[in-house]
C-alpha cells in the first residue's frame, strides 16, 4: 500500500507492463513509460501510486487525488482528474486486486511468525505423530499422539494439535489455536485464537439431577479451500460431524455449534451464531452478527441481512433480513408502513403523536 512497512515492496513498474498484468487498456499509451512503484487509494496516492475508482461515493476523493494513474471503467474515466493516467477495465476493482495479489503474494498466505524454517526446538511433538517434509512447527506448539500434518503446512506458536487430527497440505494454523477431534484439507487457512473440534454445548435441562451434559462423539470436517477467521470457534457434532464445504471463508469471532453443515463457497461475515443442527446450502452470503436458529434449513444461493435474527428455512436464492427475519421486500414494505404510522400519528393509540 502507500507505506508498506511489514510487507514486500514490488519492484518499480512501468505503467504499461501494469496494464498488461492488469488486462486493462492503457487510455493514452504516451503515459506507458511513467513508473509505478506501489497500490493506494484514492485519498493517499502520490504521483508513483495506481489506485482504481468504481463506487460514484467516492468522487471527491477522485476528483482530489493525487495518484499517477488509476484503474476505472469506461463509465467513469471521463471523470479521472487530467494529471491521472488512466487505466481502463470493465471491472477496476477486480483488476486492482489482481495486480495486488502479484505484487503482494507474501500477504495471501501467512508463513512462520518467527522467520522460522523447520520445528522450533521449544516445539512438542509426540513421537506418534507424522509430518510430512517441509511442514514448520513455531516455538511451544504441541502436537498430539497420532496427528498427521501434510508438507507446507505451518503449525503457529503455541497452537495446540489434538490427539488424531488430520491437517492437509499447505495450511496455517495460526498461533494460540486449540485443534481436535478435525480432519482438515489442503490449504486450509485458520487464524490466530480459533477453538475447533471442542465440543458443543449439548444438556439435558433442568432434571432432578440438574443439567445432563450429552457426550459429544462427532468430528469437525473442513474441506479444502477455506479460511476460518481470528477468534473463531467450531464445536465438533454430537452424534454427527460438523461439515465446513470447500472453499467458504469465515471472518473472524464466528460461532459455529454442533452438527451444523456448511455448503461449498459460503460467505460468513463477523460475530455470526449459528446454532446446532442446521444446514447451510452452497454459495451462501450471511451478514455480519446474523443469528440462526438450530435445525434449520438455508437454501442454496441464499443471502441474510447484518444483525438478523433467522427463525425459519429460507429457501434457495431467498434475500432474508430483519428480525425475525423475512424476504427483504416484505421486510422494507413493513418498515415503510410503521414509519408512515408514526408519522401520521395514527400509531398513538391516543392520538398524542399529531400536531
């Protein structure tokens, strides 16, 4: 970015082999010489900085910038400020993010925290254990008896490896993580602080005895692909696993209970709660502090609004929100119609709210 201070700089670029790497069209290709030494935004670019702009929210801060030149679609390019060159691509952010995965790639994957290579000599490991050549261990992990743990995959300082969990190849577990009772994939990405394989929060209520906790005998199965964010935690299935679907992503402080099943390519936002039993299709899109309830049904291609409350199955390709949550359109409609009420007074069962 602007200032880079613990990542890779790229190497000094000419405007036009940015072009090329970006599959954008160069507007003035007397512009292809000037060197671009660094990616900002629009508000923080000097005149070395390719930024990109593609949300009309922003236009200030295009019409302000200081950039050398700038990635943005056809559309808008008429408004790109003259001492800007001009990148042309039908989608600017996406080419923007290609040219930062190359000049960044040291950011996509974390690697040892401690610049270390092989297995830390504060690292237990018991002598069951099998690790393929290349994984690295940091300072004061343990690995249990059992565990096998594929080649390039990194095991972060003082993260924890149950007894038996499986991890793929190239994967990160990241520093302070407590796995077990898992079996994971190939270039499964888990971030510092995650909780995965405890088990879920199963009782019996409210006996004589007072509350029966229920054993909890199922696994965690992570598929390939998928990232699971800072802080989150995933209980293992009671009498069945707990299924995460290839390729979804997880942000971070996630709650995932016992049994549930994630589908392939799902998008799970912040602080989400989702609640034993239930199922997710694939390709679902769930906001930020959404809550579901258990045994569940969320249909494939489904989208759920931030900070709603799901009571009911949603069905495939259904725009959920609010609380409790419903189809978006009847949501907003009901909105309308209590502000309206408000407005009018005719909510006041006194009429008090008129002027």
């Amino acid at each position: 970015m602007a200032q880079p201070t613990f990542f890779q700089k790229p190497s000094p670029t000419t405007l036009a082999e940015v072009a090329e790497l970006a599959k954008a069209t160069l507007a003035d290709p007397a512009h292809g010489g000037l060197e671009i030494r660094g990616l900002a935004s629009l508000d923080e670019a000097g005149p070395r900085h390719l930024t990109f702009f593609d949300n009309l929210k922003y236009a200030d801060q295009l019409a302000a910038t200081k950039a050398g030149a700038c990635l943005v679609s056809d559309r808008f390019a008429a408004r790109v400020p003259a001492h800007v060159a001009v990148l042309k691509a039908a989608q600017p952010f996406r080419a923007f993010v290609r040219i930062a995965r190359q000049w960044h790639g040291d950011t996509l994957r974390p690697q040892s925290w401690v610049g270390n290579e092989g297995i830390a000599s504060s690292a237990i490991i018991d002598p069951t254990a099998r690790l393929e050549d290349g994984v690295v261990v940091d300072p004061l992990a343990v690995i249990g008896p059992g565990v096998e743990i594929g080649t390039g995959t990194v095991i972060g300082a003082a993260a924890v490896i149950g007894p038996g969990v499986k991890i793929g190849r190239d994967c990160n577990v990241g520093p302070h993580s407590a796995v077990q009772a898992a079996l994971i994939g190939n270039n499964v990405l888990i971030h510092p602080g995650c909780s995965i394989g405890q088990d879920g929060y199963g009782f019996i209520f409210f006996g004589p005895e007072g509350h029966l906790k229920v054993p909890q005998t199922g696994r965690v199965l992570i598929q390939n692909d998928v990232e699971v964010g800072a802080g989150t935690t995933i209980d293992r299935g009671s009498l069945r696993d707990t299924v995460i679907g290839e390729g979804t992503k997880i942000d971070n402080q996630v709650q995932i209970g016992h049994n549930v099943t994630i589908g392939r390519h799902c998008l799970l936002a912040a602080q989400i709660g989702l609640a034993g039993s239930l199922t997710i299709g694939d390709n679902v899109a769930l906001g930020a502090k959404v809550g579901i309830n258990n045994h569940l049904k969320i249909g494939d291609g489904a989208q759920v609004t931030a900070m709603s409350a799901v009571k009911d199955d949603i069905p495939p390709n259904g725009r959920w929100g609010g609380h409790f949550a419903k189809p978006t359109k009847q949501w907003f409609r009901e909105i309308v119609a209590v502000e309206r009420l408000v407005r009018d007074g005719s909510a006041d069962p006194k009429g008090e709210g008129k002027e």
